[in-house]
C-alpha cells in the first residue's frame, strides 16, 4: 500500500500545501494558540520555535503501539517545544526549552529533516512517525516534498497531543495515513491549570472528528501493522484528572472501533509536583477503572500492551 502524500506530490499538491504553510508562519496561526508571531522572522511564540524545526533526536524506536512497529520499529523523529506544554509532561526535557530547565535541540534546515525521513527508510523502519508535530508542520511538509523527491515512500504517522487547528487539519488531508492524538483532559478547568489551555477539550474533539473524517479506523495488514487510520492514546492521571469516561463516550461516539491505547505509566514529571493531585502515579486501580469505562462504552480495540498492563496490576495490591 502506498502512502497517501505520493499522489499529493505527483500531481504537485503537496509542494503548493507545504508552500501554504510556510506563508502562514509570517502571522504563525499552525496550532489553536494562534501567536501571530512571524516566525519567518525568527519570532517566537508559546511554542518557542522560529523558521526552522528542532530536532531533539530520529531513531527506530520500539516503545511504540505493537502496529506502528512490527518487526523493524517505528522511525521515530523527536520534535523538540511543544505548542502545549503539560505540566506534568513525560518528554519535559524535549517539550520545553532551555529557558525552562529543558534542552535546546537542533535546528534542522528542511534538507536535512528530509535527510532523517530517507535515513530511518534505509535503515528499515515501518513508518515515518512525527511526535510533537504541530508547531512545525510548515517545516514537515517543506521536508516531505524534498524527500519524497528522492525515495521516500514510508507511512506518515502524525503523533500528537491533539491540540491541533483544523485549518492546518485541512492541509494533511490525504498526506497523513495514520493520525495517533493524545485525549489529555475533558475538563476545560484542568485544561487551564496543567496545560494553558482552556479550549483545549473542544480543540481536541474537534481535531480528531476531522482526523477520523480523513483516514477512518486503524487498518492493520495480514501482519498486525498499521497502514492508515487513527489510533488514540489516553494517558490515564491521577484522580481522574484526564476525564477518561468523558473521553471514551466522546470516541465510540466516534467510532467503537476505535483503537485506543490506555497509558497506565503516569508519573511525576516536570513541574508535577507543584500539584498535589499530580504528585504521584497512577494506582492500579484508576487503571482497572479506565479500562472498565472503554468496556462499558463498547470500544473492544485496545492496544495490545494496555490489555496486558491491567491484567498484570489486577493481580497486584493496590497501593493506595
């Protein structure tokens, strides 16, 4: 199966959408933030990022959902800054800048993003996965155009925390084959203290009606990997910060087939412990529970390693 930008490049598409979104970073509007910086002029806004990306690091990567990485890995390219910037952030070192106790990253000229796309294809991996791709999806498309040029044909995989514009949605439609957005918080109130966001359950809804609109559920070949569709992931909080039943109305409204990825790894990260509801990880219990809200919403495809995790903490003590 062939990805679905090759017909987008051959009939010059995609090199006309990457040049829309390079125009747009002159009064940035990428992500819902809406900045209005002129990021061509190397100002900066929420996300921190000028003309060029940064890159904190490109590997095959096997920490992945099982159908992104099969027997070869996921070609995972690491985008440093974020457009949302979670308190409690498990990459927090990558999301956020110097400036806030974390690392700079590369700038990477879109030659060289092109480069690492062609290199993780030579090297054997199933996909081309974009994590904390939003801020630069301008600088992504001007890549893809160069390396679809000269060879690439790998899946892209728009790895996300779901806070997305639907205008820049509209810019991926038949270019993105499989879209795998975080469900972070339903409550607009929590969105506002642990990410800034107040909007964001309703830009992340919205996002992801749009995402499954392109691409439909998950299709997995004869082997288990993915080739096109969304696949979401649910970081399970504390207290149940994250509104987990909320979110899995929201997708078997969507779809009960939606392939859902229950995180029961929470821990105390970056500024984490300046909220007391934060401060510790998840017990086995809220995960039990996360996974009983999906049952009783009807949503049966769940993630391969999300099954095996409740299974193993139902035999444990819970530690509260």
């Amino acid at each position: 199966m062939h990805p679905s930008y090759l017909t987008l490049y051959h009939s010059g598409e995609l090199a006309r959408r990457a040049e829309q979104a390079v125009a747009r970073l002159a009064a940035c509007d990428l992500c819902p933030r809406q900045c209005g910086v002129d990021r061509l002029a190397e100002e900066v806004g929420y996300c921190g990022t000028g003309r060029l990306a940064r890159v904190a690091s490109f590997d095959l990567h096997w920490g992945e959902e099982e159908p992104l990485v099969g027997q070869h890995g996921s070609g995972t390219i690491f985008f440093s800054r974020c457009n949302l910037a979670c308190v409690f952030c498990q990459n927090w070192e990558i999301s956020r800048g110097p400036e806030h106790g974390g690392e700079q990253g590369t700038e990477v000229a879109p030659n060289q993003l092109a480069w690492m796309m062609l290199e993780l294809q030579r090297r054997g991996a199933l996909n081309i996965n974009l994590v904390s791709p939003s801020h630069v999806a301008a600088q992504i498309l001007e890549a893809l155009v160069l390396a679809v040029t000269d060879g690439l044909t790998l899946p892209l995989v728009w790895n996300t925390g779901g806070y997305e514009a639907l205008r820049t949605l509209a810019l991926l439609d038949g270019l993105v084959d499989i879209y795998m957005p975080d469900t972070k918080f339903w409550d607009p109130t929590i969105a506002a203290r642990l990410c800034h966001a107040t909007d964001y359950p309703d830009r992340a809804r919205e996002a992801i009606t749009a995402m499954y609109a392109q691409v439909g559920d998950l299709a997995l070949d004869d082997n288990g990997v993915a080739l096109r569709g969304l696949l979401v992931r649910h970081l399970v909080l504390p207290h149940g910060l994250a509104g987990t039943k909320g979110w899995m109305g929201f997708l078997a409204g969507l779809s009960r087939q939606t392939y859902v990825n229950i995180m029961g790894q929470y821990r105390p990260c970056g500024r984490a412990h300046e909220f007391p509801q934060l401060a510790r990880a998840v017990s086995p219990t809220e995960i039990a529970q996360a996974h009983e809200a999906a049952r009783r919403e009807g949503i049966t495809r769940l993630d391969k390693y999300s099954n095996g995790l409740v299974r193993f903490l139902a035999d444990r003590l819970d530690p509260q």
